[in-house]
C-alpha cells in the first residue's frame, strides 16, 4: 500500500477512536448529570399543609405523647388540662409537613438492616382525612434517616427534619411558666421561714427615712420600719436569686397533692415586689419545698406546676448575710441639704456654716459659700474636703463600744426633719483603725491614717482665718 493511502486510512480510524471517546464521555456525562439530578430531586413524603395538622403523636422509645388541634389551639389528647407551648407544637406540624425523602428502596424484605423491625421509634400525623404513619429508623449514608411510612416494603430516606423534631418527651412541648417578663424596677423581697420574715424594701422617700438618700435598700423590723440602710449592689444581687429564676425543669404540671413535693408547708415563701413596665404595682411569690439531691422544688404559689432549681437559690435567700450587705460609707449624707457641720477636736470646736447665694444675673449659677464664726472659708479648699468625707470608706461593720476614747467628732445639720442632726464620732481601735459611730446606731472601722487626713486637711483651711476687723 502506498504511503498516502496507509495515511488516510491511520487518519480515518484516528477518526473513529476520537468519535467514540467523545460519545463515550458525552453518555458518561449525561450519566452523572442524570445520577445527580436524581439525588437532588425530593420525594414529598408530607402529610400535607401545616395549616391542615391537626395532630400528632409519637413514641420516642417508649415515651409516648399525642397532641390535638382544637378551635385553633393544641391540647394534649390525653389530658386536656396540660398546657401546650403553641409554638414547639406549630413546629412539629411543621416539620410532618415539610418531610422530604432523597430516595426511595422498593420492594424491601429486611427491614432490620434499617433499624425498622419492630420500630421503638413511631410518629403518626394527621392533616384533614390524610393520616400518615412514619417508622424512623437508622442514620443513612448520605446523613438522613431511613423511614417507612404506613407499613409499607418501601424505605425512604429521608432528610433528617424528623427524627430531630420528634426526639423530645412531653416535657419539651409544655408551656413552662417565667418568673415576670415586665419588671421595671425591684421594690421589694421578703421572705419567709420556719426561722421567721426578713424584708428589705426599696424607699423612694429614704432621705426623709434616713439621714442619706445615697442607699435607698433598707432593712426592716416587724413593724414596717426602717432598720438600716443596705448596700444596693449587694441587695440587687440577692433579689435577682428570685426575680431572674428560670423555671425550666418540671416535674410536675397538674399538682395534686403539695405535700409530695414539700409544697404543703413549704420551708421559704418568698414575695418580690415590683413596679412593671406599665407603671403598677406588681408581686409574686414563690413557694420552696423539699430538697431533692442537691435541688429544691419550686413552685408560684397557686400554680399547679412544680419545678426543679438548683437549692443553692434557696440557700442564698433564706440565708442573706446581713452583716456582709450594709453599706460601707459612713458619711453618705443628702450634701445639697448641708447646713453646717462641726468639728470637734482636742477641746476645740469649729463650725463651718454653709448658705447658698442668690445668683445677681440671669443664667447664673448659684455658689455655695462657707464661713465659720462669721468669717469666710476657703470655698474650694472646703469642698475638697466635703468629698474627702463622702469617699471616706469604711473597711467593714463593727460592734459598738461607747467606752472607747473619743478622738475628734463631726455634727452635721442638715434639712432633714427625720435627721435633723447626724454626729460622727471617731473612737480609738486599734493601731491601724478608728471606730466610726454615726448618730450613735451605726458603727464601721476606718482606717486611722485616712481619718486623721480628715481633721489635717480641714486644721489647713481652719487656722488660716483671717483677724476680725
């Protein structure tokens, strides 16, 4: 054969193997794209519209629930007296009608390599005169879960949306109660014990009650009075032990018989005050029953529902530790209502006498002006000591001992008809404390360095008076 023919005839069956890869890979191709597209088509395998569900029910392992749509609203079939959350049963009628399959096993005799003989896990849903029965089994390959509906040979599996949203018992579709979603601002908590009542009240007047608006949380006796101021921060935290519980854990939701739970004579009650949102007046109590390793049941009082809260909640009310709550400032009186204060020291006695000028001009500010026996003070120099005076801390509370030596005393007088009069006595302690008296009730320890600065710095401005002409 000539070379030119041999070529034509290379070139012709080069030809063909090219024209059958092409046809090779253009199949192969439309292979996969047909393989793909059949797994991201979806088998409806749903009930039917959401809106259409009007029931459910499923035993998740032995835990069998069904609830019913009625008038609009989910009731549990079994007891019509149980509450339902609306919004987790909305989200199983969802779920039933939003189930998908991404396959589809025909004419299947074994049906315990799916984990679908003898099922443990069941859910039946109904929409209008559709009722479908679904049989969930094991986790597929692809992440969904093999499924059988109505006792078919077929399996299908399915997306993964219902064994998620049907893995929960009663309790997570109840419609727990919550401690007060409207609380504007705490005003009061009491509590009650086998031990007696404690209250601590918030005192909107408490300049009026008190010598100082500066801690308007206050202690009270039996008689509804005040006792002693306490430290905000710290009230507010014991308060917040009731007022921010979380009532999750029920264990009981149609009560019977308190006396099971303790509830019968419950060893705390405990009343929180409070102003809601909308401006009125507002309480609620909470009833504490028996512990239970560790927890404590719980009740509103009233409530047929009990739950399950760590007992160190009831540990922290029923136990407040007064001492440790006071407030730590001495000093924090109403400054705006000074109207003179005194020192006293080493057998002297200065009185430094505040007014308040009568601005001359519109817009202008009136000045605080200070004199003693008659004679101007240092305007700035006494103010820095004021504030010297409001941040004098206190290290902690102390017993009272009238018999200690006085060092130097301060008597404010203030427009106060309550508290007229405040008088601070600094008495001997220790090497590094005096004790602090206010009006004689109130007795802190202080550091003696920072009280000595006090009577230094006001000597400074005090001895520098001018002759009188």
């Amino acid at each position: 054969m000539k070379r030119g023919a041999r070529l034509a005839v290379l070139l012709v069956a080069l030809g063909v193997l090219v024209g059958a890869w092409y046809l090779a890979a253009s199949v192969s191709r439309r292979q996969q794209q047909e393989q793909a597209e059949q797994h991201t088509q979806t088998i409806d395998i749903s009930v039917g519209e959401a809106k259409d569900v009007t029931a459910v029910a499923w035993d998740y392992f032995g835990d069998a629930v069904s609830l019913t749509k009625s008038s609009g609203s989910w009731e549990n079939a079994n007891d019509q007296t149980c509450p339902i959350d609306e919004a987790a049963a909305a989200a199983l009628a969802e779920a039933v009608a939003s189930a998908q399959a991404t396959d589809r096993i025909e004419d299947v005799t074994d049906f315990a390599q799916y984990g679908l003989e003898d099922c443990p896990f069941t859910v039946v849903a109904g929409a209008g005169d559709n009722i479908v029965t679904y049989e969930i089994g094991n986790t597929a390959a692809t992440g969904g879960q093999y499924v059988r509906l109505n006792g078919e040979d077929v399996v299908y599996v399915e997306t993964g949306v219902l064994g998620p949203a049907f893995g929960i018992s009663l309790d997570d579709v109840l419609q727990l109660e919550t401690m007060p979603q409207d609380i504007d601002m705490v005003t009061g908590l009491a509590v009650q014990t086998d031990a007696g009542v404690y209250e601590l009240r918030y005192l909107s007047d408490a300049a009026e009650q008190w010598y100082t608006s500066a801690d308007p949380w206050f202690l009270m006796d039996g008689e509804g009075q005040p006792v002693e101021p306490l430290d905000t921060e710290k009230v507010q935290k014991l308060y917040e032990l009731a007022s921010q519980l979380q009532l999750r854990n029920c264990q009981q939701w149609n009560l019977t018989d308190p006396a099971e739970y303790g509830l019968d004579e419950p060893q705390g009650t405990v009343l929180l005050g409070y102003v809601s949102d909308d401006g009125k007046e507002q309480s609620v109590a909470l009833q504490f029953g028996d512990y239970a390793d560790g927890d404590v049941y719980v009740r509103l009082e009233g409530s047929k529902m009990v739950y399950r809260v760590s007992g160190t909640v009831l540990d922290g009310l029923m136990y407040p530790d007064f001492a440790g709550m006071a407030t730590l400032d001495p000093c924090a009186l109403d400054w705006d209502r000074l109207q003179s204060v005194t020192l006293e020291l080493d057998g002297d006695s200065y009185e430094i006498v505040r007014s308040v000028s009568t601005p001359q001009q519109e817009g202008e500010e009136p000045e605080d002006i200070y004199t003693c026996d008659g004679r101007s003070l240092d305007t700035d120099a006494v103010a820095r000591w004021l504030r010297q005076l409001t941040e004098l801390p206190a290290e902690s509370r102390a017993d009272g001992d009238t018999d200690r030596q006085e060092i130097f005393c301060l008597t404010f007088r203030q427009d106060n008809e309550a508290f007229p009069t405040v008088t601070i006595r600094f008495r001997a302690y220790d090497s590094a404390h005096y004790l602090c008296a206010v009006n004689g009730s109130a007795f802190y320890l202080v550091s003696r360095t920072v009280a000595e600065d006090v009577t230094e710095d006001a000597l400074a401005f005090l001895i520098q008076l001018p002759e009188t002409d």
